[in-house]
C-alpha cells in the first residue's frame, strides 16, 4: 500500500470558500445526454429541497435546459479530450440569488456574430425581448444545431436580467466562450443591467475554471445529501469515466461509502431532505481524489478520529481479517451502521485515508475526508 | 409456498424468490440506503420457507455491486442457507462478471466465511 500526495489543504480551502453558500455545483466535461439528465435532476432535487418556491424552480430549471442544450450542441467532440477544453456547467445560489454558468469552447470566427446577438437582447426590454423572440422564430432558417440565438433569447426571458458573457483565447482556431446569468429570487419585474456585481461574478468563475483546470476536477456538489443525490452524482461520474472496469467500480464503491457515511451520520440536517456537505472529485495520471466535507456532532470527533486512526494502521491483511470480523459482528447492524464503511473505503482504495476535523462552533466541526484511488 | 418477487430499482437489486422453480436470485445493484428495511420481507419470506424448504434450494447472487450495509445482510442469507444445509441439500452459486474482480473477491471471500460450499461462476 502506497501514500497519496493529494493536497488536502487545497480541499479544505475549497470547503471554506463554498460554505459561504447555500448551494452550489459544478461539473467539468463530456456533456452526454445521460449526464444532462442527471446534472438537471440532481439539481432540481436540489433546488426542492432546500424549500425553493415552485415559480423560481421553474425558471431556474428552464434555463439550466437551455444552457445545458447550449453546451451539448456545440460540443467538438475532437476536442474534448484537451482537459482545458472540456465545457463547464455551474449553477450557485448566493444570497438571494441564483447564478448560472456555462462554458464551451467555439470557433473564433463566431465571437462577432455571437456578440453582435447578445448585445442586442441585452439592449432589449421586456416587451421588446418577446416581440424579438417571434421575430427570429419567424424568420431564421433553424440551423442544423438548431437555436439561431433562441435559446439565448428564452435564457435572457426567463432570467429577467442581463446575459453577461466573455471569450478567453485557447488556441488559435478557438476560444472558450462564458455565458453568466443571474436569477433573482424576489419578484422583480425591471431588467437590471449587467452590472459589476455580475461581471465581479462572472470573473470569480472564470479563475475557478483555471483552478479546476489545473486539478482536474470533474466535478463539485455542494447541496443536500440524501439517498437521490448521491444516485444522481454516481450516474454522473459512471458516465464520466470511460477507465477500466476495475478502477471505475472501485471508485463507485468509494463514493457511494463516503456520500452514505455523510446521508447517515452528518449533522445539521433534516430527516425529511437530507444533510449538507460537499463531495468533489479530480483524476490526474488516473489517480482519482475523492473529497467529502461534512459538520459531524462535536461528541462524536474522538470516536470518529479513533475508528479513522485505527484504519489508516492496519496493513491489508489485518485489514481483512478486520472486515470479516465486523461482517459478522451483528450487534452493530442497524439502518444506520454496518461497521464496515471505513474498512471498505480503506481496502478499496488502498491508500491511507487523509482527514482533518476542524470545530466550528459548540455544537459542530467540519470534518474532510479524501480517498485517493489508483 | 408463494413466491417473492421484487423488481430492481436504480440502488436496490432484484429478488426472485421462487420455490415452485427452485429459483433463489439476487441480482443486479443492492446499494439502498436502509438495507436493513429492504432486505426486512426477504428474511421474513426466508423464515417461513425454512419450515417446508425444497429438497433442493438453489440460490445464485447475480450481483453487481453491493454496498457495505448490504454486504451484512448477504451475509445473513447466507448463514441461512448455512443452516438450512444442515438438513436439506442446499447449492450457492456467486455468479460475476468475467474481468469484475471486485465481485470475484467479494466471492471468494464470502466462500472462505461460510460453512456452505459456494461455486463461483464467471457470466
């Protein structure tokens, strides 16, 4: 068994940062139409259950559609393979309201063409949008990528705001193309222009993007755990990993250990929706990280950091024995606990587990897990 | 004896439970959050067919992928079928994909544990 030179720290600034919000989730990828599906269900459950009213749902979900069609549709499949080139999909909320992200690469003969529409919606009002929409309905030829700039048109509706967007050089032939709307919680009719605040936003993205680049990192949910999200993160990373079957049902294992260990036993959560945490994933050299962060009860630190510790000490036979020992311990067998989650993350991933538990307040701390797995 | 069957959903596996064609399988994906409510009707099926079993029980896991919380209650079927060997004649067969190493473990290990012959079987 080897030590992995993942950089925990670097997962535990990344927590920080995303605590701050309630919500937020980002895949890095292949767009397929399965991973869609699950990216759009994962968060519309989501979006339910932290309690968002059924109008803001709504109009959240039919932009992230659009977006999402937006990404597919101009997805190089010749290129997807560059890592820096793979599209991007966000969606945060923050305060009182929801940003959505998009990013693909596109040709760069097609920046003129593409600034010229977004600037014209953006200097369109609402009745005036609407009347636009009908007009390009009516007269363009739908191309064989379908849209025209509609699916841009219905974004800028729905959001109510202004698309903020911007172009970062790839290559020669390419660029990558940032399109960033904002959607207000609060029922307000007035269009509000793209103002700093959103650029200010946008910008915040775009260095996450060179981040997430530079790691690798496939995919970031922060949100509600229970048993639907953790099956729609597990298609979405499945669909991801085109690596050999032992690899990828190894890292299956893993994920679904380490986001049961958070649907179970982390605090600050409901029963009726879920717990808080954050899951993310990177692969470098095929090496996959695998990183949970999750309040626990400030009363069941030591006990945690006993069972890890103990762990992280036994070589693979004792490992073993240890599992077998606790497959047929069934005084711990209930809904909650097996007994043999950490074992298992431990054996699967062959690796030491890497954690740090840090308090918060009197109740709780925030507890980091990352499983490496090659 | 009826038969017990549960069809599969994305995290819980399929069930056919079948005396009349001595047809005992587990298969696909058993990873539910409460495993023990899941496989709950499975035991209480279990516990009423060990008191007139077939002479013959043939059970075969089919499984793809199990979680740690399931991995426990395998083990209760198969202690079952430990016991009920004592008397009937009972066959376990652990069927695995060819190159999923991961279930051919699993196997091999549950073969080492339980005091009834388990055939592995490469599909």
């Amino acid at each position: 068994m080897s030590s992995i030179t993942g950089d925990l720290d670097y997962a535990l600034e990344l927590f920080r940062d995303m605590q701050r919000e309630n919500l937020s989730y980002i895949y890095r990828g292949i767009f397929s139409q399965k991973i869609t599906d699950n990216i759009l269900s994962l968060a519309e459950g989501n979006l339910t259950n932290v309690g968002e009213s059924s109008t803001v749902k709504k109009r959240v979900f039919s932009i992230m559609v659009e977006g999402l069609q937006n990404i597919t549709r101009h997805q190089d499949e010749n290129l997807i393979n560059e890592k820096d080139r793979t599209g991007i999909f966000v969606i945060q909320r923050k305060g009182d309201n929801y940003f959505i992200t998009t990013g693909n690469l596109i040709d760069k003969n097609h920046i003129t063409k593409l600034t010229g529409q977004l600037n014209k919606i953006n200097s369109l009002e609402k009745d005036e949008l609407k009347k636009y929409y009908k007009e390009v309905l009516n007269e363009t030829e739908i191309s064989k990528k379908g849209g025209a700039g509609l699916g841009l048109i219905e974004m800028a509706r729905k959001s109510g705001n202004k698309l903020a967007f911007d172009f970062t050089e790839v290559t020669d032939t390419y660029s990558f193309f940032y399109l960033h709307l904002e959607i207000s919680r609060s029922k307000d009719d007035a269009r509000k222009d793209t103002d700093k605040e959103v650029n200010e936003s946008l910008k915040s993205i775009k260095g996450l993007h060179k981040i997430l680049n530079k790691e690798n990192i496939l995919l970031i949910f922060n949100g509600i755990f229970n048993q639907d999200s953790l099956i729609n993160l597990l298609t979405i990373i499945e669909g991801h990993m085109s690596t050999k079957i032992n690899l990828r049902k190894r890292v299956f294992n893993i994920m679904v250990e380490m986001l049961q260990n958070i649907v179970k036993h982390a605090g600050k959560g409901t029963v009726e929706s879920g717990n808080p945490g954050i899951f993310f994933i990177s692969e470098k050299n095929n090496l996959y990280l695998l990183n949970t962060g999750n309040y626990v009860l400030n009363s069941k630190v030591e006990e945690l950091r006993k069972k890890i510790d103990y762990v992280n000490e036994l070589n693979e036979t004792d490992l073993n024995n240890f599992y077998n020992k606790s497959l047929f311990n069934f005084e711990i067998d209930s809904s909650k606990e097996s007994g043999l989650g950490l074992i298992e993350i431990r054996l699967k991933s062959q690796n030491k587990l890497k954690y740090t538990i840090s308090k918060v307040d009197e109740q709780f701390s925030f507890f980091a897990l990352q499983t490496g797995v090659n | 004896m009826d038969a017990l069957i549960i069809d599969s959903t994305e995290d819980t596996p399929q069930v056919i439970l079948d005396p009349k064609e001595n047809n005992f399988i587990l298969s696909e994906r058993s990873l539910p959050e409460n495993a023990i409510e899941f496989y709950k009707p499975i035991f209480e099926w279990l516990n009423k067919y060990k008191n007139d079993p077939n002479k013959l029980t043939t059970f075969n896991f089919k499984l793809d992928y199990f979680n740690t919380a399931s991995a426990k209650q395998i083990t209760k079927i198969l202690l079952f079928l430990e016991n009920l060997a004592i008397n009937h004649e009972v066959k376990v067969l652990w069927s695995y994909q060819k190159d999923d190493l991961d279930m051919k473990s699993s196997g091999t290990r549950f073969a080492k544990l339980i005091k009834v012959k388990i055939d592995l079987v490469e599909i």
